[in-house]
C-alpha cells in the first residue's frame, strides 16, 4: 500500500466498503495517523530532558506555549474521533465504523471501538471544562474540582486502541497488509532541534 497514491488506496477501500462507507474509513484512518504524527513530534520536544533543555535555552516562553497549545490539540483530536455520532449534526467518529462492514465483522469491530472509545473517555473533562469552554467555578472557585493530570500513558493507550481498530479492517475486512509504523518525514521537531542547538 505504501507506493500507491492516496487517491488509489481511496478508490481500493471504497472497492470493497462502498463509496460512502470507504471514504468514512479513509478520513477516520487519516484522522488517526495524523494524530498519531502530532504525537510523536510532541514526544520529540518535550519528552526528553536534554531536547526540553535546548528549547529553554532558545525561547522557553515560546516553546511553553506551544507545548501546551499541542497537548490540547492532542486531547481534541482524540476527543473528535471516539466522539457520539451526532443527532442534530452528524459527527464522522470511530463509533460508525461497525455500520459499514458486512455483519460477520461487526461483533469484534464494535468490541475495539468501545475499548477505544472507554480508554479516550479521559480526554472530555478537560474538553469540557477547559479546552472547549472556560469552566467558571474552576476559574473563580478555589475548591473546584481540579482537572486530571494528563497522563501520556493515557494517549498512548488511546492511540494504540485507534490504531487496533484500523488494522483490524485493513487485514481482515479488506484483505490488505499494512505497516504497523507509520512512515512520515522524520526531519521536523528532530531538525528544528539540531538548528536550535547550533544557536546556543
């Protein structure tokens, strides 16, 4: 799959899913691999001591920012895609993955959508009270009820669950192989910290 244009792999999951069918899987699958590439460019710049060191000899204000303005695109991400279906608007999210394979399939896909969706229910507090909207009583009551720590065990867990799914309909329900790491240029965070440590 990997030399095939996007394109082509589209028209190949819609082949067997159907057009509308194959063309949620595809946006859903793409959704989930560019969450998990955000997620390693975070891991890259601040999971590691001596890479968190060089951003705060350069710009630590800058890079905090960032940070955080990453952590909570991560957690809306993860948020969007086990998101419910939606009854006023129609949401694309994993929960409408086990309505467009045939029947023999739907059992076990619903089974690693509800590990998935349980294991990102961690992620909708802090939505609901911090990234999507400003919680009043957390902001002007001392004894509010404190957001959880973000645990990265947590996103891992989440991401991987994401990614069950995927392979589950990749080699069973579509009959193809797929990589179980994801290939994307390697020369973003990890270049901007070589060029950063030639400055300090």
């Amino acid at each position: 799959m990997q030399d095939k244009t996007p394109d082509e792999v589209l028209k190949e999951e819609q082949a067997i899913l159907g057009t509308e069918q194959g063309n949620i899987f595809n946006v859903l699958k793409n959704n989930i691999f560019w969450l998990e590439i955000k997620w390693k460019e975070y891991q890259t710049l601040y999971e590691n001591n001596a890479n968190i060191a060089v951003l705060n000899k350069t710009a630590p204000f800058y890079f905090y920012m960032i940070q955080q303005i990453m952590i909570d695109d991560i957690l809306l991400h993860i948020s969007k895609i086990a998101s419910q279906k939606g009854i006023t608007y129609k949401y694309l999210s994993i929960i409408r993955l086990p309505e467009i394979v045939k029947p023999k399939y739907r059992d076990k896909l619903k089974e690693l959508v509800d590990d998935a969706v349980a294991k990102a229910e961690f992620v909708k507090d802090r939505r609901n009270r911090y990234i999507a909207h400003y919680s009043l009583d957390l902001t002007i009551d001392p004894q509010a009820r404190p957001l959880e720590d973000i645990k990265h065990e947590d996103i891992e867990n989440v991401i991987k669950a994401f990614k069950k799914i995927i392979f589950y309909i990749y080699t069973q329900v579509l009959g193809f192989a797929l990589s179980p790491e994801i290939i994307y240029p390697l020369e973003n965070a990890n270049a901007l910290l070589r060029r950063l440590k030639q400055t300090i």
